[in-house]
C-alpha cells in the first residue's frame, strides 16, 4: 500500500515546510519594499535594481531604465528601450520606412555607416529618426545600448545624469522628429540636399547642437544629484559642436549659413553662451 507523504511541520511551530518557504519568501518581499541599500538578490526580487545592480546584470537594466523614468513622460517617445543584442534598432527602421509606404532605405547609411557598433548593442543612446519623414507627427522610441553600463569613459555617471540624457537631449530628438525645427522648413532643405546647399553632416551637428543645448540647461538648473563631471562632459560636447557650426558658416551656402544664424540665435535662449563655456 502506498504511504501517504507526511506534511513535514516545525517541532516548535506546526507550520508546514511550504508554508514556512511561502512566509519567508513573503517576508523577504516586505523587508526589501524601499531597501535600495539592501542585498541585490532583494532589490532583484522586488523589481528595484539600482544602477550598480544594473552594470553588473545586464537582465536588470529594462528594470532600471522603467524605474528611473517612472515620473517622466516623454512626448512623442513610444518607449526607452535597453537593446542589448544591437537588433531592435534595425526593426525600427524597417517598420518605419513600411508605415511609411517607403522602401527600406540602407540602414547602414541612415545610421551614418556605424552599423557594426549597432549590431552588438555598443553603442551610446540613439533616437533613430528618417529626415524625409520628420514634422509629420511620427513616434520614435529611445534606444539605450551597452556603453553607459559598461564603457569605462562613463564610468564616474550615475544614474541621474543619465536620467537627464535620457529626458532632456534625447527627448529633444524625440521631438525633432515629431515636429521639427522651426529652423529646418523640411521642403527647402530636402531640395538643399539634392543641390547639395546643404549636407547630411551639418543637419547632424544642427541636431546634435539643438539637443545639448537643452539638455546643459536642464542639467545647471537642476544640479540636484547630477554630476560635476557629467556637467563638464556636456558643456563641453556643447562647446566644440558650437564651435564647428561657426566655423562652417564660413565657408557654407547661404541656406546653411542663414539656418546656423537661426539655430545660434534660438538655442541662445534656452542657454547662453556665457553658460556654455563656463
């Protein structure tokens, strides 16, 4: 006959084994609710990795991101994605160019011939976009990828600086898309493209001076928590970015020259030149 298996209880409690595994499980719950100095294995559990946790695991670095932003809304941004492998990025641009009614265009060329970086997901933050597509009210998403949890250029950030990348220069490009620049009328630059009065590396330098700007300026008003050398990094990003547009607005065409004179005059309202540099 066939024995019955015993329900193994506590000499001193009567509590059953599964019972003392649930309650304990349960209590480990409890104990690691706002325990973000805690053990990792807590802090896993709970859903509350900290950025530490995040380099080391790179499974934790979704949580992490989703945490971080919790409290910020970002228009237009269909998401903030950790993209390990490199792959999502390349989904995004053929979906796109497919809603669009476009043909897939070189994706090596859209990425600006780094592809192989994008492949294995070491790279920065990027916010893909399509130039012929923006202004038109589209949504984009912000990939995040390997390098600020594993490059050692970036090793003294912390988690709020990154925060302020994410939500104050990468949003800006989320916005670019969507809207544009009012500095950018898209018709009369496309036709600047084909006479070849403007080139793809000054609409990149145009963006990439626009986005800082904002986020520079977030970064001196908001120094809570933010680094001195995350500040340092950017103001200096800023600076060397102003610095080329000067000086290819001496040699450039008259359409890029006047749309320089724009983007300097508007971004200077958002921060100085004084602030830039200092």
């Amino acid at each position: 006959m066939q024995k019955k298996r015993k329900n193994t209880k506590s000499a001193n409690t009567g509590v059953s084994r599964r019972a003392f595994i649930a309650t304990t499980l349960l209590g480990a719950a409890a104990i690691g609710v706002g325990a973000l100095n805690g053990p990792y294995w807590i802090r896993k559990f709970n859903g509350n990795p900290n950025f530490e946790d995040a380099k080391a695991d790179h499974t934790c670095r979704q949580i992490f991101l989703d945490r971080l932003l919790i409290n910020d809304k970002i228009p237009f941004c269909d998401g903030v994605i950790y993209n390990h492998e490199g792959n999502m990025i390349f989904d995004w641009y053929e979906k796109e160019m497919k809603s669009a009614g476009k043909k897939m265009a070189d994706v090596d060329h859209l990425l600006g011939g780094e592809r192989s970086a994008f492949e294995n997901g070491n790279y920065y933050i990027e916010t893909p976009d399509i130039f012929s597509l923006s202004g038109e009210g589209r949504h984009t998403k912000i990939f995040v990828g390997r390098q600020p949890f594993e490059s050692l250029k970036f090793s003294s950030f912390n988690a709020e600086d990154w925060r302020n990348v994410i939500v104050n220069h990468e949003a800006r490009h989320v916005w670019q898309y969507s809207q544009g620049l009012k500095y950018l009328p898209r018709d009369e630059v496309l036709t600047g493209l084909k006479t070849g009065e403007i080139t793809e590396k000054f609409l990149y330098f145009i963006g990439e001076y626009d986005a800082p700007s904002h986020e520079m300026a977030a970064a001196i008003k908001g120094k809570k928590g933010i680094t001195p050398t995350y500040i340092e990094y950017t103001r200096r990003k800023l600076a060397q970015t102003y610095e080329f547009l000067k000086r290819e607005q001496s040699t450039s065409s008259h359409l890029q020259s006047r749309i320089i004179s724009q983007a300097i005059g508007e971004n200077s309202k958002i921060i100085s030149l004084e602030e830039m540099r200092n």
